[in-house]
C-alpha cells in the first residue's frame, strides 16, 4: 500500500534537490526536501540492518570480528560472534527477543560484551521470509529452541535474555535442572523483561489484560500476501509493533523528526543523520510468528502462567524451584516503561533454591527500557556488572 507513496516521495527528491531546480536554493524548497527526506525516512522498506561490527576492542587490542552461524534452523540461527584472538574468555549466549526489531537491534550490546566474552546470539528470520511448508512456531517450540542452544554450548555457558525472552530463558533453564541436564548453564542474566508482569504493571501489561483475546487475534494477526516467501503464513506483521511503540511516546518521536527537519533546512547534515540512523535501526522490523505472538500475549502477559507455578511446556510443570546450579543476575532499569522494575526481579522469588550467593540484582537509575542494553550507561555502569558476575560464576 505504502509503495506509491515510497515512489513519489523518492522521485520527488530527486526533482526538488537537483542542482538545476531553481527551488532547491530557496527557503521553501530546501524545507519541501527536508519534509520528504523526514517522510522517506518514516515510510521507506527497510530489510534486515547490518550488523555493523568489524573489530573488537579487547584488553589484548583490537581484533577482527566476524559472524558466523553455527546451527541453522527455520526460524533461527544461532550465530557466534567470532574474534579472530586466542583469548579464553566465558562464553555468553546473548538471547536476543523475537518481538518485531531484528536482532540487530543489540548491535551495541554484542559491542560491548564481545570485548571480554566469547558471544554467540540468537539471529531471529523474519517470518514473511519462512515458507509456509516449514510448519509453525510456537512458545514451546521456541523452548525447545533455547535448551537445544545451551545444550550445544555445553555447562559453561552464561546465558544473557535481553527484555522479552527473559521468562522464557528463566522456563528453558528451570526445564533443564529439572532434568538434572549435565548441561545446565553456569549462569543466567535476566534483563528488563517480564517474569512476572503483576508485579509492576505498565501501560503494556495493562493493554493485554483489558482486551480478550478475540481482539488480538482479529486486529493483530493478518497473511502474508504473495510477494513474499512466507506467502499465506499468518503473522504479527512488524509494522504493528512499531506502531505500538511510537504510540507510546509519540510527542518524543514527534518532537525527534521535527528536530530532524529543522537539521535539514539547515543543512546540518551530521545532526540530521545520527537520528536517522537510529530510526533506521528502529523501524526496521520483521515479521513474528501469530502462533507464538498469542500464546506469548495468553500465557505471558494475561495468565501469568509462569509466576503461577502453572506454566506447562509439552505437558511437562516448568519449575523454577528446580534451579539450583545455575547463578542469577537480574537487571531493571528506573525508569524502563515496558518491562518495569519489578517485573525482572520477581525471578528471584520464583527461584527460591538458587543460594544467596549465587545471585545478585542490579537497578540502574536513571535509565529506561532502551538503554539498559544500549548506549553510554551500558557501556560504563551496567556490563561491567554483568562482567564481574559472569566471571565469578565460571
């Protein structure tokens, strides 16, 4: 629908901001092709980003990175972040959320781990992408995902669940101890996500509770059209998601592309690019599975099913209670406004048989949903905690 638009708003650029346009030097011409870039920009197709990592800064000094998968399935890759460097540092799982954003989305968080980690990620398709012959993907699908994972990175894992798959992670490792699997991880660090959402509740945990579930699947769900490989694959379609965060914030988003404009007209180029490059990370989405999207919205946000103690993976109690070897670190942010604090660190209740000296929590003031994995609070306040507790777990 919005390829038309994408059309004129391109051409139009290359029109009005042609050196031969005589409006290209005038007051109104130059902000009539700020106004399309800043459209261009909210509108244009956007695929997966870049990871955009090239070389990691360790204490030895800077050496190449590259990425490569290790275990190719449907709907996930599980891809290592490997540095071309002899160092035995522990090795991390980074649990990126399958929750709309691409796991791009923690380039800034493999940044700042990879310089003393070994770190492998979880690279989430989108689903528009996954033919329908692939079958479907549901929450215990994605259980059964993670223990494979952790499985074959073998007992001294460190396991890092970034926002969304932080109760998943918690049921994946409560699953595995509850085995007595040899290969249950060293540690685990849940981080901004919604263990138990009552906790704490937000104006995202309040929106699932307030519509049936009718309403989800009538409003939220639709088809892949025949454009794409996933043709007839019924999905959360990104584009939704995206719009459920600005509707959040709008008057922040707002106020951040009407500052992009005004950049424009002014020709600071250089301001104007660092914001579109961090809406370029931001809206560019993909496509999740309905199945796994619902029973997540059911069984995550609606029934708490998890805190509950009456969480079932194939039929089987997921028990917290069971952990014991595992360690624990819980991450929240003050001021996150999707995972509030609380939500995180109701794990600790849950794992009751976890000794005391096998886990710590850690709120970092100041600071929301965003920048408990990204930015400059990260790199200085928050992974130097989850360093020094990964290293005391090894």
């Amino acid at each position: 629908m919005m390829a038309p638009m994408r059309l004129l708003t391109q051409s139009s650029r290359a029109l009005n901001g042609h050196p031969l346009a005589p409006l290209s030097y005038a007051i109104f011409g130059k902000a009539m092709e700020a106004g399309l870039e800043v459209l261009d920009g909210v509108i244009k197709h956007r695929g997966k980003p870049d990871w955009e990592i090239d070389q990691a800064d360790t204490p030895d000094g800077a050496v190449p990175v590259s990425f490569a998968p290790v275990i190719d399935t449907p709907f996930c890759d599980l891809v290592h972040v490997r540095r071309a460097s002899k160092r035995k540092d522990p090795k991390v799982l980074l649990v990126a959320p399958i929750s709309g954003h691409f796991a791009t989305l923690l380039r800034g968080t493999i940044k700042g781990l990879i310089a003393e980690h070994d770190v492998y990620v979880t690279d989430w398709k989108d689903s528009r992408s996954i033919p329908l012959s692939q079958g479907s993907f549901h929450l215990d699908d994605y259980l059964d995902l993670l223990m494979r994972f952790i499985r074959h990175l073998g007992p001294d894992v460190h396991v890092i669940a970034v926002c969304q798959p932080a109760p998943i992670t918690l049921a994946a490792v409560a699953l595995m101890a509850d085995q007595d699997d040899p290969k249950q991880p060293a540690s685990m660090t849940l981080m901004g996500g919604p263990v138990d959402t009552k906790a704490a509740p937000t104006v995202v945990t309040q929106f699932a509770e307030s519509r049936a579930m009718s309403w989800f699947e009538t409003r939220c769900i639709t088809t892949v059209p025949a454009f794409y490989p996933g043709v007839r694959r019924r999905v959360y379609p990104g584009f939704l998601q995206v719009g459920a965060f600005i509707a959040m914030n709008p008057d922040r988003h707002f106020s951040a592309h009407m500052k992009m404009f005004r950049h424009l007209v002014e020709g600071d180029g250089e301001s104007a690019e660092n914001s579109q490059r961090f809406y370029d990370e931001y809206l560019s989405v993909m496509d999740v599975p309905a199945e796994y999207y619902l029973e997540t919205v059911q069984r995550v946000f609606k029934e708490r099913l998890l805190p509950q103690g009456k969480l079932l993976w194939r039929g089987t109690l997921v028990r917290p209670e069971a952990i014991t070897k595992t360690a624990l670190l819980t991450v929240e942010g003050e001021l996150d406004d999707i995972s509030a604090p609380g939500q995180t660190l109701a794990a600790h209740d849950l794992t009751k048989n976890i000794p005391a000296n096998k886990r710590a929590d850690y709120l970092a003031k100041g600071v929301g949903h965003y920048g408990i994995f990204n930015g400059r609070r990260w790199r200085e306040e928050i992974l130097p905690q989850i360093t020094q507790f990964i290293r005391g777990h090894s």
